[in-house]
C-alpha cells in the first residue's frame, strides 16, 4: 500500500466498466458509451477517434492501429492489424540514388497508407453493438465544438509544431501560434469526413472525395500514393504470439509490431533473480539497460512486414534467450552489439484499453507516429498523415527495407496477461522503441516487485537509447554515478519515457482495477 503522505494516484476500482487512457474526456466518453448500451469495443474506438481532437499530435484518423480483444467466455484474444502499406509506386533504388540511407520522415515516402480507419470500422461491425454512427457521434461532436488543450499536450504541441507544413499550419495553429493550456481546439472539416464514414463506412474514407483529398495532397509534396492504394487498404486478423513470465502468460501481437521485442526482453530476464534485486537499484538498471541494447539489435535485425520476417521462432526460442543473457556482464558494458536502427522509430501515440461489464476487454493503440505525423495535412479536410514509413530501412535486402505495398516495423504495440486460460490484464505502454521495454518493466514491477497497477506504471523508467542511458530524473544521483563508472554514456531523457495504463480484471471478486500513467494528462475511470 502506498503512503499517502505522499503526493501520487491511486488505482481506480470499479464493478461494472472501465476505461483508462491518456486524455479524462475520452475516458468519460468510453464509459457514456458503455452506459448507453454499447461493450467494449464500442467505447474503445469511440474514445480512440476522439483521442485524435484531444491529443492531435500524437494521433489521428489519418494513423494506423493495432488493438487485442477478448470476448466474453472465450479463452480466444483476437489480434487486428491495422497498420498501412507502402504505395506501390514506393522505390527505395530511387531513394538511395539521391544519396540517403534513411526515409525523410517529413516527407510523403514515408506516408504508408493510414489503416486505422478501416480497422475501426471492421472492430465496430464485426464485434461492436451500437454501430458506427453510435459510435462516431461523440468524436464529431468534440471535433465540431473543441476540446480545451491539456497541459501535456500543450507542452508537445509547443515541441513538436515545426513540422507542420502548407495548410497543416493552418490546421493546426490558431493564427499562426500554438494553443496553450485551455485553448479550445477544434477541426470540423474532420468532424465532416467522420460524418460521412458513419454514413457510408471505411469506403468514404478510402474512395471518393476523401480519397481524393488525400492522394491530391500527397502528390502535390512529391508523393507516389494513388487512388488505388487507398481503396485496397485493409485491416487483416493476426495470430497473437506468447511467452509464459512467473506463472503468466504475455500476450503479443505478431510482427510488423515489436512485441516479439517484449517478449524476448522477458526471456532474457528469466535467467536472472530480478526480486532479489533493489527495484531502484544499480543491479537492475544496469541489467535492464543491457538487455534493450541486445533485444533492439535483434528486433532491427529481424522484425518487418510478417511476410518478409523469416526468424520469429529464433526470435523467442528460451535456449537463445540463455545465450544472450550469457552476454550481460554485472559490471561491463557491451561496447558493440552492433545496434543501428537505419530508420527513425519514435515517438508520439495514444493507448487506450476498455473492460465492460461481461469482461470483454479491448487493448488498442493508435498513433501517427512523430509529433504530428509527417507535418503535412491533407489540403481540404486536414488530415494530418502519419510517417510510420520513416520506420523502414533503406538497407538492401533487408526484411524490413522499404518495398511497394509492404508494412514497416511498427514499435506501436498494445498487450494482455492471460492466467488459467482468463484474461487478467489489458495494458500498454507508449513510447515509441521505449514500448517494448516498458512493457518488461511495467510486467516486472507488478510480478517481481509486487507494485499494484498504479505504481507500476508511476516508477521511474530507464532505456538504452542510441548510446545513451537514459534514467528519468526520479533515479538516485547515486546509481547514475554508479552507472557512469562501469561505461553509462548516462543522461537524462529531454522527455518522460512513454505513458502508460493498464486494466486488471480480479474474475474473483468481480472488480476492474485500472492505473493511468501520471506522464500523460490521462485517467482510469469505471463505474
């Protein structure tokens, strides 16, 4: 139990739903949703769409989506890909020719085709109740009247607005400035695109005026992107992957996503005696800092398009896991693990998870990657594309380098627990490449450390980055020191590392316990 002298949140316990994400209006919204009759999917892509007015920096109809959802009574946790494809006009010998050996994540190449529009629409009519035009109301009727910006997100419009380009400025400024806290903003030409997908479906949003919108933007910047590309988009079902942890079962979505990332981090753990470790302490932290730097070379080495990832198996086989946790010395740094990403793989998401009354449970995540996507809106509707193409490589040959009608790696990655054939846990945690270990840490904190969902996702966060340690400033000085003696390039992040929230269903009890990430201007609310 936490001590309530001092200042922090408390988990939120409910009986009857729950939402917990990173903005209270979408929380509020998802649980309106659930009280006027609609489950778990309902509320959570409700809540989602609107996520793209309250945090429009980070997400948006013109992003991609993965989500889990496990049904009531079923033992089954279905896996949607929503994620876009490459045009297939697309042609990396093109782009190396011009001298670059990295996708320009503020230009049209690394646009991929937005799949989080139809993979909302096939949730909503495969597994929903209330139907899209239900569904869509709440997001349309905060996009036509605004949402007041919150702190957080007042603090990432400021950092991140010099990407916006041509008519996105005009979208997504307010006279030429930034909104600041309590500014209201509004995009009612995206309310009118979200009243035509209620209408007619995901082809109003592929085909037609949209489309057209879209592509006629596109082209204009030097993209590639054809009428075409939009009208086959399409969300495909995915087999979930899974590794056991201290009694727990870890449920992942499958490449193009990095949760094969996640789960191998945690294979690596198994080898060591984390409990007996200070949770705050050097041993841990060096460890875990270690193990990223070895999970991330094999993550660039091998994740891409599932139809391009050819050692998945090798990826998560426990006897690798030994042998790379052989490589961890408790007083050395590895020098060279040969990490290089040849792509840009941060940074900016929304997760939302959503548990209603029969358990159904919903884990999805939604992004348009940077801060403000690629910068460019589209010219008529102001949709703000995302650059999830800048997470390519332009290495020849490789699984992942850029290629038509192919998806990228992908670090967005929602999860769930499962134990004794239940699901128990719906979470995520965001950050860009920083998901995967927080995804580690967070599971390690609540099953090594016995931390409760709340303080799980407040500890203080670490992460090899590019030949940097980062340690949050809620780390002893003593351990950054003590880093920095054995080889730590030790720094502290110019950001919080990621955001967090997470649902444990107690089936014995009958209660919803939800955390939310104090990183983000979120919240868990149930009723």
């Amino acid at each position: 139990m936490r001590d309530f002298q001092i200042p922090n949140r408390s988990m939120v316990c409910a009986a009857n739903g729950m939402c917990a994400t990173s903005h209270p209006i979408a929380a509020q919204t998802a649980i309106k949703i659930l009280n006027q009759g609609g489950n778990a999917v309902d509320a959570a892509v409700s809540a989602a769409i609107l996520l793209g007015f309250c945090e429009p920096q980070s997400t948006g109809i013109g992003g991609d989506c993965f989500a889990l959802i496990n049904s009531p009574g079923s033992e089954e946790i279905l896996s949607i890909n929503g994620s876009g494809r490459a045009p297939k006009g697309i042609d990396a010998e093109k782009i190396r020719s011009e001298g670059r050996n990295i996708i320009d994540p503020n230009h049209p190449e690394a646009v991929t085709i937005p799949g989080a529009v139809d993979a909302f629409c096939t949730m909503v009519n495969n597994h929903g109740q209330l139907g899209l035009e239900a569904v869509l109301e709440p997001a349309i009727q905060y996009a036509e009247e605004g949402v007041p910006v919150s702190p957080r997100v007042a603090r990432d419009w400021l950092n991140d607005q010099s990407v916006l380009k041509g008519k996105a400025s005009q979208f997504y400024l307010q006279n030429g400035k930034v909104p600041k806290v309590g500014d209201v903003f509004r995009a009612p030409m995206q309310a009118e695109v979200l009243k035509k997908i209620a209408k007619h479906g995901r082809s109003a949003f592929y085909e037609g005026e949209i489309a057209q919108d879209m592509v006629d933007t596109l082209q204009a910047h030097g993209g590639v992107h054809t009428l075409s590309d939009f009208a086959n988009a399409k969300a495909d079902y995915t087999h979930v992957i899974s590794n056991d942890y201290r009694g727990y079962e870890i449920i992942e979505q499958p490449p193009n996503g990095q949760g094969a990332m996640a789960l191998l981090i945690l294979n690596i753990l198994k080898n060591f005696n984390l409990e007996a470790m200070n949770p705050l302490g050097i041993e841990r932290t060096h460890l875990e800092l270690e193990i990223a730097k070895i999970a991330m070379h094999a993550r660039n080495r091998i994740i891409a398009d599932p139809d391009y990832t050819q050692e998945l198996d090798h990826m998560l086989d426990l006897n690798v896991a030994t042998q790379l946790a052989g490589q961890v010395k408790p007083n050395q740094v590895i020098a060279d693990v040969g990490y290089t990403t040849h792509s840009a793989l941060h940074k900016d998401t929304i997760y939302i998870t959503v548990v209603d009354s029969n358990s159904m449970s919903v884990s999805l995540i939604y992004s348009i990657f940077h801060g403000f996507g690629s910068g460019i809106a589209s010219d008529k509707y102001g949709i703000l594309f995302h650059n999830r193409g800048a997470g390519f490589n332009l290495i020849p040959d490789h699984p992942n380098e850029i290629a038509p009608q192919k998806r990228p790696l992908h670090t967005i990655i929602p999860a769930m627990v499962r134990k004794d054939g239940k699901v128990i846990m719906s979470f995520g945690v965001m950050g860009g490449q920083y998901q995967a270990v927080g995804h580690a840490r967070f599971l390690t904190n609540m099953f090594d450390y016995e931390m409760d969902i709340q303080q799980a996702l407040d500890f203080p966060r670490c992460f090899y980055d590019v030949g940097l340690s980062l340690l949050e400033k809620g780390f002893p000085s003593d351990i950054r020191q003590k880093l920095a003696n054995i080889g730590h390039q030790v720094a502290i992040p110019q950001d919080p590392l990621g955001g967090g929230q997470g649902i444990h269903i107690d089936h014995q009890r009958g209660v919803l316990i939800g955390g939310s990430d104090p990183r983000k201007d979120g919240c868990a609310l149930g009723y």
